[in-house]
C-alpha cells in the first residue's frame, strides 16, 4: 500500500478542517479496499490514515478516523451523534 504525506491543498478553510498530525493518505483501488479492509479500517483508527478509494483512477470515497469525521461535520455546521 502506497502512503503519502500532504499538506491541504485547498487554502485555509480546508487547512481548519485537516488536522497537520494527520498528514498521512494513501490510495487503494476497491478491489484492494475490499481485500484489506480490516488493515485499512486499524490504520484508520490506530494510525489516523486516511484511505481513498478509487474506481479506474477516479476517486470515489474517502475512509477517515472517527474522530476526524466529527471534526469535519462539526466544522461544516451540522454536528452527528456518532
């Protein structure tokens, strides 16, 4: 699995909602999603690794840490219970 460490790229609204000590992201395809998803859920949790999944090169979602999920949907304004 191919690891990178990013910045945002996308100015400071997104630099508020991206965590610098989370500064790792991989890309698997979905069919490598599916094969390792026990590993790349534990890196989520454990390691704080972000993991986007790709469709022939498109990406198509992103699994993040829990708790990175919260931050975001709280800084969007709308708050979940998980």
């Amino acid at each position: 699995m191919k690891t990178e460490s990013r910045g945002s790229p996308h100015g400071s609204s997104a630099e508020k909602l991206y965590d610098p000590a989370v500064a790792k992201m991989q890309r698997l395809s979905v069919e490598n999603a599916r094969k390792t998803f026990g590993e790349v859920l534990r890196k989520a949790a454990e390691e704080k690794l972000h993991t986007v999944v790709t469709r022939h090169g498109a990406d198509m979602g992103v699994l993040v840490p829990v708790e990175d999920y919260k931050r975001y949907r709280e800084q969007d304004g709308d708050p979940t219970e998980l």
